[in-house]
C-alpha cells in the first residue's frame, strides 16, 4: 500500500523474561519520524524554494494525518483484568463481602434432605453426610449440590491460605460435577434445558481452573510429566499430555486467559463447553532448528486443559484417583468425546493471539517506519512466519502487507477467518515482512526465494500436497509482490532497462546473477489463486514527483542493491536504456502510474493455472484531499486497482488503509477461500488430520476432523 503506518512491529526482536510478559508497558507511536532539519535541492529561486519548503511540510503532514487516521497510536492488545473473568462470580456472590454463598437453588436442595442447618453447623460434616445420601439416592440436584457446596469451601479455604484443603475441594466439585454432566445412570434424569445444567459445566470448568492455578504455583506443569497431588482427604496421581501438532517440551509457561481482557481486536471468538482456555507461550528452541526461524519469538498459542479421572481402583498408583491432565490444540478440533459423549470444547482463540501481539518487545519497535525509511536495516527481519505450528495437511495462506506496514496490519482478518471452523480446519495463515521502502519487484524477488527456502525447510521431497495449493493474499502493494509470483517474465521485463541480449551483460558473476535473477524469473507452481485488496495495478497519483522526491531524500536504500546496480552501469555503459531503475528507485518511485513496469506487468505471462480475485475500495463520501486521487479509496483509484482477468471483484466503501479490515472484505476472502476448497475436493484432493499421540490410563485420545475421541 502507500501510506500505512500500523502500531507496532513484527519480526524477531529479542526475547522477554516472563516478567516483561506480564509487565506491559506502553510504547512510542509507530508515527514516521519527521526530521528537525531539512535538506533541500537549490530551487533555483528563493520563492521556488519557499514553494518546495511549503510542499515539503505539507507532505509531512499529510503523513502524519493518514499516520493518525490509519490507527498510529499506542495500541494494547489486551489488558490485565484486577480479577479474574469468572461466571459463578455474580450467582455464588464470590466477590461481595459477605461471599462467597450457596445459591438459592442449591439451600433449597439442602432443606429438601434436612441438611441446610448442618451446613452452617460444619460444612465439611454436611459435605460427608451428602456424599453418604449419595450412595443410594443419585439425585442430580444433590449432586450438583455437592460440587457446589465444594467449590464454596475450596475458594474459602483458597482465601485463608490453605491450598491443601482447597485443592481438596476443588476435587471433590470436579469429580461431581462431571458425575453430573456424565454419568449413565443419571441419563434419564439429567436435562440439558434446565439452567443447573450450564452451571454445572461452569462449575467443573471453573474447579478445574482453581486446581490448576493452585497446581502451577507448586510445580511448573509439563506435559509428559506425571504429579502426586496430596489433601487431607485424598491422593492424586495426575499425568499430562499434549493433544496437539506440538512438541512434549515446546511451552515455557502457561497463563490463563481469564486474567486478561481484549483491547484492540475487533472481535473476540470463543466457544462455550467444557475446559479452561489457556495461553501456552512458546520457548525458543535452543537447538538451532532450521525451523525456528519461521516462529516469532515469544509467541503463544491457544490450548484448552481438561481432565478427566478414574475412579479409585488399586493399581500402579494404588487407592489414588488417576487423572489425566490434557491440552487440547481448538485449531485441530473443538470437540472432545467424553464417556461416549461428543462434547464441545471452551475455547479462546483470540486472547492467545493479542497476548503475544502485546508483548514489549513489539510494541517497543517500529519496524513499519523502519521497512519503509531504512530497508538496509529492516532487512534483518524480513522473511516468512508462522502463527501456529506447521501442518503437512492444511492449504498455505500467504498474506503480503504493503508499504509502511508489517503482518500486524492482517491480525484482524486473520482472527475472524480462524473463528470459521470450516477454515481453521483446512487452512494455515502465514505472513510476509519485508522492507517496504525497497521496490516492489526486488520485493518480489526476495519473496519467491523466501517460499522455496521454506519449502525445502519443511517439505524437501515435495510430498505435501496442500503446498501445491497456495493461496496468496496481498493489500496494496502487497498484492503487486503477490502476483508477480505467478508470472512468467519472459524477456519482458529485461526489456524495460535494455534492448540487447543479457548474454552481454558484464561484471562479477554475484551481481550478474542478482540482477538476472530479479528481471528473469518463472511462477511459483505452488500458488494456485491470488487476491488482491487495494492494489494500484497501474500506480498511484500520490506517487508523484513531489513525494517521489522526497522519498529520494529520506528513504535509506540498501547500499549493496545501489553500488551493485552502480557497478554493472559503469561496466556497461551502452547496455542499459534506463539506469534510474538500477541505482536510484525505490518503493514511491515503483508505484509511479509512469513506472514502466505497470504495462510490462499487464501485458505479462501469467500462469493459466492461477485464479485471481479483486477488492476495491470506492469512497461513497471522499474528502477534499481523497477527491484528488481519483474514485476510489482515497490513495488508489478504482481505473488503477481494477483488473481484467479476476475470476470475482468485489466494491468496499472503505479507505485505503482499512479495507481489508472491513467485514464486508474479510467475508469475502473466507467467501474465495471456501470456493478454493470445493474446487479441491472436487478433484479429489481433500486433506486430511494426522491421528495424536500415546494413549492414557483413562482412556486414549485421537485427532479427527470434528474432534477428539476417547
């Protein structure tokens, strides 16, 4: 795109300690830094000079008003919740000074048995007498009593510091209330429409969650790991496991989303059922994996932790009750079978997500600016990355930002597209950061050599099929560096800079082959249907000769790419018809709508295998400055952003910066992408879920395409 500046970078900046995860402090704004002292061509004239000054800060400020206008601020992505988020809060009365109480429904259980003075009596006795009735009378309403009254007491003897008779009555309302939920001889009786029903869910997610903070402050869980759990009353033997495409030792901690609260996304997706979300926030591999440089560091995943328990038989562990503590992967599946029963997982997928957009180490950088001012520096950074672990058997969604912007400009799309299970479940998000101060095709260039090294990196032999099935999403520039993966040059795009044969072409073979390599190049077969938002196929007029000037003056070009293009002009001094191109363009400069590349690109081979998609912003009410830029999205306009050969178009009323965050464009990208699957199946290419690991003592677990099953 041309002017976007987002809030905050993305790349590989160094690592945090788990007290800066916790400790968010505010950063700078992403605003592009406005020089105190200008530097300017002579005019020739003092009032031509006046008039380049003029132009020059009203330039600035129009930076600085689209820099405001896009969302430059001091984004949090989230923020920490004083308590925690707790559904028994309001009905068990747990934050009021007289709580936390019984509810009404459950003292009239009590009346009911004769048991309600015994419990102001001592609890604890009235617990036994009620486990006791229990035995011969399996009544849901005592059940659901029981691990009420027991949730009560533990979060009271939580309050007093006694985190061994807590964990004690914790347990008991997790075992009963997942009695309640599902035991076969309570079939008949139980009614899924009653509201007790749902709080019982609430009551074992939420005993369940008590156990584990208790749990973590005593030991660091790591799956794989079993743990011995003593109470007064009872022993546990809890072993852990990973339900996911994730390593044994892959985490360094977890947190509990409960503790924070959405800031910035639009959109928080959840699903409501059994478990506790939490944040697993991954660990750094120290073994130099190849791998380990497509994951930005410190990111965090979305798990559910569940547990399930065996009643107490004498075994390997002997009277103990034997649980299973797992962690369920909701890209994967949201459904776990429980004792024959499909349940539906509680899931968070977007918390996870802003807890690792918010770290500081993002937030305090600038990596927007940095792209589009000094492509030499922010080239460190560039490269391809993923958010969640690489899957052999979901479809690639590339999504490429443009100028004066990183993947945080996608955190939108990409939250609400994996809100569809129909797409998380076949599809994986992948992001592209490179320098956006740099032309576009050098960017393109960088890009086709990034996706074949990831593709040696994970698929050497070729055997992952949904590679072969790329879908590329670009915005802005991005979606020119998006379709240039899919062309065939030709001798095309040679022509622009010489009308004689590369064969002739001399100086060291290094730069050579890098020029070569960016004017003659084949498509990318793994790219099978690309969309592009907003993109200026024919330049745009705020690429004029004013900003382009500007730009000269302020954004740093690599000094390799400018002496290697200054060294073959010089060794060849009556091969090339245009030398600007070689030394001195940048990213303003490619934009241009008199670039020479625009009509080398429209009348290019692309690849009869590839389907393209359109989305085009055409302001309904533009304003004065929107106006000059023709109809359309106030930067690009429409005659500028339209194409031919797309398969779909698609009209937003959304400026420039914002279409791809519109619903109506992030509607219509899940609208393409499910279209790219039936075209798939259709051919009889489906993909497929990997089964999981070991089993357990309790039962064993498996992925499929709807769940997990025991």
């Amino acid at each position: 795109m041309l002017f976007e500046p987002t809030s905050a970078p993305f790349g590989r900046p160094r690592s945090e300690s788990d007290a800066d995860a916790t400790t968010r402090h505010a950063a700078t704004c992403g605003a592009a830094p406005v020089p105190g002292t200008w530097e300017f061509e002579p005019a020739g004239a003092g009032v031509a000079a006046s008039v380049v000054l003029k132009r020059g800060r009203q330039l600035v400020g129009l930076l600085l008003l689209l820099c405001l206008s896009s969302g430059c601020s001091t984004a949090r992505y989230l923020t920490a919740r004083s308590v925690r988020d707790n559904p028994l809060a309001a009905q068990l009365r747990l934050m009021t000074r007289q709580g936390p109480q019984i509810s009404e429904r459950t003292w009239n259980t009590l009346r009911r048995y004769g048991l309600r003075d015994g419990y102001d009596q001592d609890a604890h006795v009235c617990l036994r007498k009620i486990q006791t009735t229990l035995r011969d009378n399996r009544d849901p309403e005592l059940i659901h009593a029981l691990a009420e009254l027991s949730y009560v007491e533990g979060k009271k003897a939580e309050a007093k510091g006694d985190q061994s008779d807590a964990l004690g009555y914790f347990g008991v309302a997790l075992t009963n209330s997942y009695d309640y939920l599902f035991d076969e001889d309570l079939s008949e009786t139980r009614n899924q429409y009653d509201p007790q029903f749902r709080a019982t869910c609430d009551l074992y997610n939420e005993s369940l969650e008590d156990t584990l903070r208790l749990l973590c402050e005593e030991h660091h869980i790591k799956p794989g790991q079993t743990y011995r759990v003593k109470t007064p009353d009872r022993e546990f033997v809890i072993q852990t496991q990973l339900r996911g495409n994730w390593k044994p030792d892959e985490f360094d901690h977890y947190e509990f989303v409960s503790d924070y609260e959405i800031a910035t996304l639009r959109s928080k997706h959840t699903t409501f059922g059994l478990g506790v979300p939490m944040i697993a926030v991954r660990k750094s591999d120290e073994h130099a994996d190849p791998r380990e440089k497509y994951y930005p560091d410190g990111l965090s995943y979305s798990v559910t932790a569940m547990m399930r328990c065996a009643k107490p038989e004498h075994g390997e562990y002997g009277d103990a009750n034997t649980c299973v503590l797992e962690f369920f992967d909701p890209l994967s599946a949201n459904q776990v079978k429980l004792a024959d029963h499909w349940v539906p997982l509680e899931t968070d997928l977007t918390t996870p997500l802003a807890f690792f957009l918010d770290t500081p180490r993002f937030r305090e950088q600038n990596q927007e600016t940095e792209g589009l001012l000094n492509p030499a520096d922010a080239a460190k950074n560039r490269g391809l990355y993923m958010l969640e672990p690489y899957d052999p058997n979901r479809i690639p969604v590339l999504m490429v930002h443009g100028l004066w912007s990183s993947p945080r400009t996608w955190m939108d799309m990409f939250n609400d597209l994996r809100s569809f299970p129909e797409i998380r479940q076949r599809y994986q998000f992948w992001f592209y950061l490179y320098p956006s101060g740099q032309p576009f095709w050098l960017s393109a260039t960088q890009l086709r050599s990034d996706l074949h090294d990831l593709r040696q990196t994970f698929d050497p032999t070729h055997n992952d099929a949904p590679m072969d099935q790329m879908v590329l999403v670009g915005h802005s520039m991005g979606g020119l560096i998006s379709r240039m993966q899919t062309i065939d040059s030709g001798d095309d795009f040679w022509r622009i800079v010489s009308d004689q044969p590369r064969e002739k072409l001399r100086g060291e073979a290094e730069e050579r082959n890098k020029l070569v390599s960016t004017l003659f190049f084949k498509s990318n077969q793994s790219v099978s249907r690309v969309i592009t938002i907003g993109t200026p196929h024919r330049g745009s007029q705020f690429a004029n000769e004013l900003t382009r000037w500007l730009a000269r003056k302020f954004i740093k070009l690599p000094k390799l790419n400018k002496t290697v293009g200054e060294n073959l002009v010089k060794n060849n001094p009556d091969l090339f018809r245009d030398t600007e191109l070689l030394t001195m363009a940048n990213a303003i400069d490619s934009l241009a709508p008199d670039s020479p590349i625009f009509p080398v690109m429209q009348r290019a081979k692309y690849s009869p295998a590839v389907k393209y998609h359109n989305i085009i912003g055409v302001l309904q009410d533009p304003t004065l400055l929107q106006k000059k830029a023709g109809r359309g999205d106030g930067i690009v306009a429409y005659e500028s952003a339209k194409m031919d050969d797309t398969e779909s178009e698609l009209i937003v009323d959304a400026e420039h910066t914002k279409i791809h965050m519109t619903g109506q464009a992030i509607f219509e990208v899940r609208r393409i992408l499910l279209e790219h699957l039936r075209e798939i199946d259709s051919a009889d290419r489906v993909a497929t879920m990997p089964h999981s690991g070991p089993k357990s003592p309790v039962g064993t677990t498996s992925v499929r395409k709807v769940g997990f099953e025991e």
